[in-house]
C-alpha cells in the first residue's frame, strides 16, 4: 500500500541531496556546502535517510502543539479583562512591557500578565475583538528632518472629539509638540479653537518653558489672513499681532502631511487619552485639565526622544513681555469730537480732566480680554471711560468650526409638561 509523506521544499532539497550522498555521487562536505550545514550535521541526516527513509527528514515538531503556546487559563483570563474592564482597547494600549518604551500598557502594567504584543492581537482578531486594518495606498511625501533643538519649532493644533466618551460635552484638545523632540509641552481642553483659547494655553507655557522660536501651525483663519484685503496682504491676525510682538514666527503648512508630528499625535492621544480618563473615572473637563500633566509626564517618558542638540532655544520672557495686555483682543479706533469711541455694539465715553480737545480723532486701543474686560490704551497709557450705551444686538459671524457649538448654545427649548399648548386636542388626520 502507498503511503503520502508530506514534505516542505526544504526537506525536498535534502532528500535530493541525500539520494545522491547514498550513491556516493558527492562528498558529505560538498553536500554540507549545498544545504548550508556542517558535516556533523549532514551525517546525520544521512543516518535518518539509510534508517527510516524518506520519512526519516521531515521534521519531528509537525503536528505538535508548540512548547511556548499560551495555555487556556491565561488566554481566558486576558479575553475576560478584554471584554469588561479594558473594552474597546487597541492590542497596543492593552499590552506593554517593563521599562516604558514598549508599545502598550495595561495587561502586563496593571494586571501582571506575562503575554506579548502580537498575542494580544491574536486573541483579539479570533474573538472579533479587533479589525486588522487595510493597508493604504502609499502616497510618498517629502521627509523633513527633525529641528535640532528643543523649542526652536513647536506644532500646534486642536483636536475636536468626544474625549469623554459621552460623560461630558464634546470639546477641544490644544496639543503644543516640540519637532525636534515629539515632547508634548502642552495640553488643554477648551470649548474650541478660538483666540483666547491658545491665548490661554500659549500663556501657560511661556510661563513654564519660556518664548520658542517659531510656532507651526495649519492654515486655520486664527494664524492666517486668508482673505487679505486689496493693498493689505500683509494683515496679522489677532494671535499673529500677539506673536509678533513676542518675537515668536509663525509658520503655516500647506498639507496636513506636512505638520504630520502632530496629525499622528492627536490620533495617538484620541485613542489612549479617553481610555486612561474612562479607568481613572474622569468625567467632566475641570478633572481632565487637571490630570493633564500626569498623562503629558508619562506620555513624554513613553514616546519622547533626545534632540540632536542640548541647546534648549526657549527664550524666557523679559520685563517687556507685558502678557496680560499682549493676549488680548486688540483694535484700533478713532476718538470722537465728543470723546466717545464703539466698539461691539458698545459706545465708551472717555473720562478726562484735560482740555477734550487735545484727544479729539484720537487713535486708540481697544483691549479685550477672555472675560471681555474693556482696556482703552492711548499711547501705552489706560485711559477712564464710562459705558455710554448699549446698541441692539445685531447677527454675529460665527466661524466655521464654531457654527455647531453655537447652534447647541442656543438649541430649541420645548414647552413645559404643563403648557396650555399640550393640552390642545389631536386632530384625527
């Protein structure tokens, strides 16, 4: 009776080797030379050949269960840790390793169980758990080198998500990273991207690294003037005044690839950020600003690398960095004959024991912080006023990234259970 042996294409290669060892048609050392091994090695397989035949090459661990595969009792315990308390972790924030630079963290971190990477996502892919994601069409995009020095270019960019995950409103993540770095030096969440939001979060980290050299940003309208006006291409916004007075350049990029440092953070932080708030219970946005600094201290020692250069190119901030009056909202206006200026539908009358001539087509600064204190400024100096009058409220521009936060600002109210308007009885149609 026939018999089938299946072998691999290697195991074909030294049976061909072998018939012709057999028949000494070669030499064991000529034949170690064409199988890559050594003499010792080719008597033996010449040994099993004469002995058992063909059957005598084909390696004796097919079939068998490997002495390194994962036992039922751990893969049940990591699957019931996957689908309760770390459900909806990606195989690389579910598992890590000592020492911090590994890729994930919980599984090994947390729970002390000895399992790898690729055996987590196993797990995950069988128990559809986690989808392996396609791989894309590979667009090639010019590299850029990293900048040498800490603070001599920062990204920065908001990220809109859910970060709460439901528990909270959806709202905004204002991620400063250093390029040469990838160090994360400031995070916060606010309502939206908007002036006084990285107003305040730029505030926090001058006070706490110092000036940078440059800022790399999108071509969002709070950097750039989009629509210049004829003869005004040179136009600041109001966060490029700001900037611009604290000699700090502001770089805008073409394509979203170009600031990608920053783009495959967000993700990066979009992924891991709710999950760590969901374990640690964070619901509301005052107790993630606060534990924003423990996440950026653990992220930075994970992920951050060590610049080219010591030299640290922050500037501190000197005695004519006024930032209290510099991250403001500022404009300018002209002064009345009768001394009184608008500004956002609001008239201010100058208060002043001079002759009211001597400030008449006066130009001024309007200055208007986040909680909308007016400071009129003329020549560097506050000047007194008294709120005049108050015109009616006219339509407001609302940017575009703006416009869903200010529809459920100001969302539709239904009646109350008992309004006389329920009470209104059904039309049978």
């Amino acid at each position: 009776m026939e018999t089938f042996i299946k072998m691999s294409t290697k195991e074909l290669s030294r049976l061909e080797v072998m018939q012709r060892l057999s028949k000494k048609q070669m030499s064991q050392k000529e034949a170690g030379e064409i199988l890559h091994l050594s003499t010792r090695q080719v008597k033996r397989l010449l040994q099993h050949y004469v002995k058992h035949g063909a059957a005598g090459l084909v390696s004796k661990h097919r079939g068998r269960k490997g002495n390194n595969r994962l036992s039922e009792e751990l893969k049940k315990k990591a699957l019931d840790l996957l689908k309760s308390k770390y459900q909806g972790f990606g195989p690389t924030l579910a598992h890590t390793c000592p020492g911090g630079r590994c890729q994930g963290e919980k599984l090994v971190e947390k729970e002390k169980i000895k399992i790898s990477n690729e055996s987590v996502r196993q797990l995950m892919i069988v128990e559809g758990l986690w989808k392996a994601r396609k791989l894309k069409k590979i667009v090639t995009h010019q590299l850029r080198e990293r900048r040498a020095c800490l603070g001599e270019l920062v990204q920065i960019d908001g990220s809109p998500h859910d970060w709460f995950e439901g528990r909270d409103d959806p709202c905004v993540l204002l991620v400063f990273i250093d390029d040469a770095t990838g160090k994360l030096l400031q995070l916060q969440f606010v309502d939206s991207e908007s002036f006084f939001s990285y107003a305040q979060s730029a505030e926090s980290y001058f006070k706490r690294y110092g000036k940078p050299v440059a800022f790399y940003s999108d071509k969002h309208s709070i950097f750039r003037v989009n629509t210049p006006s004829a003869g005004k291409s040179d136009a600041l916004t109001q966060f490029g005044r700001a900037m611009h007075e604290l000699d700090i350049q502001i770089i805008c990029a073409n394509t979203p690839q170009a600031k990608g440092r920053v783009e495959r953070t967000n993700q990066t932080l979009q992924d891991r950020l709710p999950k760590e708030m969901r374990l640690l219970k964070i619901n509301f946005r005052e107790a993630g600003n606060a534990y924003l600094p423990e996440f950026m201290a653990d992220f930075n020692k994970r992920f951050a690398e060590e610049p080219r250069s010591v030299v640290d190119a922050h500037r501190p901030l000197s005695v004519k960095d006024d930032l209290s009056r510099i991250l403001t909202w500022q404009e300018s206006r002209t002064l009345s004959k009768n001394l009184t200026v608008q500004f956002e539908n609001v008239v201010y009358q100058i208060q002043t024991e001079r002759p009211s001539y001597t400030l008449r087509n006066a130009l001024i600064t309007v200055c208007a912080d986040a909680k909308h204190n007016i400071t009129l400024l003329y020549k560097g100096k506050s000047l007194p006023y008294t709120v005049f009058h108050k015109q009616t409220k006219q339509s407001e521009v609302v940017l575009a990234k703006d416009v869903n936060k200010t529809i459920q600002t100001k969302s539709y109210k239904p009646p109350a259970p008992d309004h006389p308007w329920r009470t209104y009885p059904i039309s049978p149609k």
